[in-house]
C-alpha cells in the first residue's frame, strides 16, 4: 500500500464510519476544520482521558486547570505573542499561492517556480471583538496556546493547592491559529485542540526534568500502541528555537506524508512567570520556605496536539488483512482509545427472545464499557463493520444463548471465538481489556 494510498483510505473511512467530517459540508465545506463524528468524538475523548489520566490521575506532582480561551489582551503582549507570534510569509510570484518560508524549499510545491516574493512576517493570532464596540479598546484575541492561561494562574494554582517544587499544572483545551497553509486532513487546521503541561522546577533541576518528560511522553504514545519505529525524537537546532528556550525536543511520528510534530517538550526558563510578573505588577515569584528565598522557577513545557495525536494512532491502527480471499480492514486501536468496547449482536434479529436478551445485556454492559447493539446487517457483515472501526470484542447472542446461557465472544484481532457464560461476562471483557 502506497502512503499517498493509505492516508486517502484513511480519510475516506472517517468519513464513511462517522470519525471525521468536514466542516460546513453542505455549504461546500470550510477549508482547514473538522468536525469530529460519533465515533471520532469517542476516540478524541478517549485519546483526552488517557493523557489525562497519565499525566495528572497517576501523579502527585500534577493538576489539572481549565481556563478561558479568551484572556485579557495585555497577557498577549506580556507573553509576546501580538509582537512575535507569526511565522514568515512568502508568495510564489508564478502561481501566486502563498506558503509558509519554512515549509518550501528552493521549488513551489505547486508549480515548481523558482521565484518567491521576500519574506514578510504574519501574525497568526486570532482576532475578535468583546462587547458591543468593534474599536482597539475592545479587541481581544483567541489563544494560540492553552499555555498562557496557566502562567497567568500560577500563583493561584500554588495558594489553593499548597503545592511544592517541583510541581505541575496541566490543562487540554481548543487553541486558534490563522495557519498560512493548514492541511494534512488534521494534522494542521485553524482550530485544534492542545494538551499541555506547564512543569515548575528549580532552575538547577531543569535539566534533568526536561529528560525525564521527554522519557515519559514518548513512552506515553508506545504505550497506547504506537510503533516505536514509527516515533522518533528530534532536538532543536539551536537557531530553531524561541528566544527565551534553552532545549526543545519533539516527538515526531512518521505519518504517510513524512516525519512531523506530534508535541514539543521545551525547556522554557523562567520567561513566562518574569514576562507576566513584570508586566501585571504581581510578583509570580515562588517562596521557598526551606531556604527562606524568593525565585522565579523554570518551566518544562510537554506540549501536543489531541488531532494530532488522534491522527497518529488512527494512522498507527490501520491494517488490512487477507481473510478467505477478501480483505479485512481493522483498526487495531488499543482497548483504551478504542472507541466502541463491545458490541452485542443477535444471530436472528427475527427472534424476539434473542433480540431482548441481547439488549439487555448490552444494557448491562454499558454499566461498565462503551457498547453498542447492532442488528442491521448479516452476523459476517456485522464483524467486518465492527473490525473497521476497531471494537474490542463482539458478543454474539444466539438460539443456544436462551437456554446454556452463554454467548459467544469474538476477539477483533485473532478473530478466536469463545463460548463465555452471561454471569461472567463483564468479568471475562475486563480482565481482558485490562491485560492486553
Ligand atoms: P508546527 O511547527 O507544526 O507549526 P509548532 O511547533 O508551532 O507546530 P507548538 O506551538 O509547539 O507547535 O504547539 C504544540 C503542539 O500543538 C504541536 O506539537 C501540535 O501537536 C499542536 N499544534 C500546533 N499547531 C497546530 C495546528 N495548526 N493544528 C493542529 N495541531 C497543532
């Protein structure tokens, strides 16, 4: 299978199973955001709750936090962000077709002209108006990044949790940026999501804990069933990086149109809380009891995009498999991202005893998984369907179901079926989602 081929299959099975559609689609579609479809929705939230759960549940050190998407606009010239937040912009003089200075090479992509406009900075910041005056002293900005709302909080954060170096604050949220050119379905659109942590350490201990977050978010994708072929680690040349940063290391995954950025884990230094100290009048320095001093932290920043990260493990999961002489497709998606955990089909949707029965037991597991209950189709057809979008397991209820009181479950990967009793059911899918 050809890359070009497999992100085009991709594409087309988001948008025949209900992951991903285009925005405004029957206004002609607009370019550059997507709406996430009943099962895309499962697998964002799922991809959401794991970070979640990695990064703040499993830790003592991190909390989470939820702010605004919008933010009093002198945050954004104390961070830096209306003077620098831009990337270069340079016209194709042939074609005319705009492109990001660091995406092109010596060629346009579009037409192979060698001939280029000089470079000129665009702020990539959205803007928009609060109240009912459209004038300077009402503009405002829709955040580029979650970040700035959790400097902003950080004293705030400290007072209320009494928490100590180092510690952490993170938060998932919808950040905007005006992209020059968005593209690769959602890798890179106009409106996205994030999901950064903010690490606060002593600057002597930045180092050590910037290595062991890069450790940790790469082992987080691997984890959730990524390739580790398909990730790799690429630190920042030192003309790379923002002026403020000491180290940046991203994670990379290799998606069929090449390497590229699945998250940033930057070494920030003591920027952001000085910048916004100096700028609010507040003094965001932290006071540390032990030694009786007063100093700005530094900040470890692993930073990742959920469309992103979606993207890579729905790239990740897709397989297809030769099966009596027709293709199977199957997203081989981990038992925690999978979007659909069980789903409960009658063997005779003509029978009234076999239908009730199966719902009540889908009924019953919903208690516990995602499940569904599905009739509309042959059992075979029912399978494939369900492989397609990666559902752990399917539980098939037939006329033996009524009286031994058993069903059959049938694994999405070996494809093995097993004859397991009613009572023990939710016992048997939970001992086997969790020990994958
Ligand atoms: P790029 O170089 O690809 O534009 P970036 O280095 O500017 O990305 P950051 O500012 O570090 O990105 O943002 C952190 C993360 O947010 C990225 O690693 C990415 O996962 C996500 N992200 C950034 N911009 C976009 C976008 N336009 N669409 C989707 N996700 C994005």
């Amino acid at each position: 299978m050809s890359q070009d081929n497999l992100m085009e299959k991709i594409v087309s099975l988001c948008k025949r199973r209900g992951f991903v559609f285009q925005s405004s689609e029957i206004y002609g579609g607009l370019s550059s955001v997507w709406d996430y479809g009943p099962l895309g929705a499962e697998l964002k939230r799922n991809v959401k709750n794991a970070w979640w759960k990695s990064v703040v549940h499993s830790r003592d050190d991190v909390v989470g936090l939820d702010c605004g998407i919008l933010m009093h606009p002198d945050a954004w010239k104390a961070s830096g962000h209306v003077e620098g937040f831009s990337d270069i912009l340079v016209d194709c003089k042939s074609c005319k077709k705009r492109f990001r200075k660091d995406h092109v090479g010596e060629k346009c992509p579009e037409c192979g002209a060698i001939d280029f406009t000089d470079g000129r900075a665009f702020n990539l910041m959205m803007k928009t108006y609060l109240g009912a005056a459209e004038d300077s002293s009402s503009l405002s900005y829709l955040r580029p990044e979650t970040a700035q709302g959790i400097f902003v909080n950080f004293s705030n954060v400290v007072d209320t949790t009494r928490k100590r170096l180092p510690f952490g604050i993170a938060q998932i949220g919808k950040s905007f940026r005006n992209e020059i050119t968005p593209g690769n379905f959602i890798f890179r659109t106009r409106e996205f999501e994030q999901m950064e942590i903010e690490y606060f350490t002593k600057p002597e201990e930045a180092d050590e804990s910037h290595k062991q977050w890069i450790e940790e978010r790469f082992a987080w994708y691997v984890d959730l069933g990524i390739k580790k072929e398909s990730l790799r680690l690429r630190k920042h040349a030192s003309d790379e990086l923002a002026h403020y940063a000491k180290g940046c290391t991203d994670i990379e995954y290799q998606f069929p149109f090449g390497w590229s950025e699945l998250e940033g884990i930057a070494n920030r230094t003591d920027f952001d809380l000085k910048q916004h100290s100096k700028a609010s009048g507040k003094d965001l320095q932290y006071q540390d009891n032990l030694t009786n001093t007063k100093f700005f932290p530094y900040i470890i920043e692993p930073s990742g995009g959920v469309d992103r990260a979606t993207l890579a493990f729905l790239v990740d999961a897709y397989c297809e498999e030769e099966v009596r002489g027709s293709t199977r497709v199957v997203l081989k998606f981990s038992p925690e991202l999978a979007p659909i955990k069980v789903a409960v089909l009658p063997l005779l949707k003509k029978n009234s005893e076999i239908v009730s029965t199966a719902k009540a037991i889908k009924k019953d597991l919903s208690k516990c998984f995602m499940s569904v209950y599905d009739d509309t189709a042959s059992i075979g057809k029912l399978y494939r369907r369900q492989d397609e979008v990666g559902t752990f397991f399917c539980v098939t209820v037939d006329v033996d179901s009524l009286s031994d009181k058993k069903v059959t479950v049938r694994d999405r990967d070996t494809m093995a079926q097993e004859r397991i009793s009613v009572d023990s059911l939710k016992e048997y899918l939970s001992n086997k989602l969790l020990n994958h």
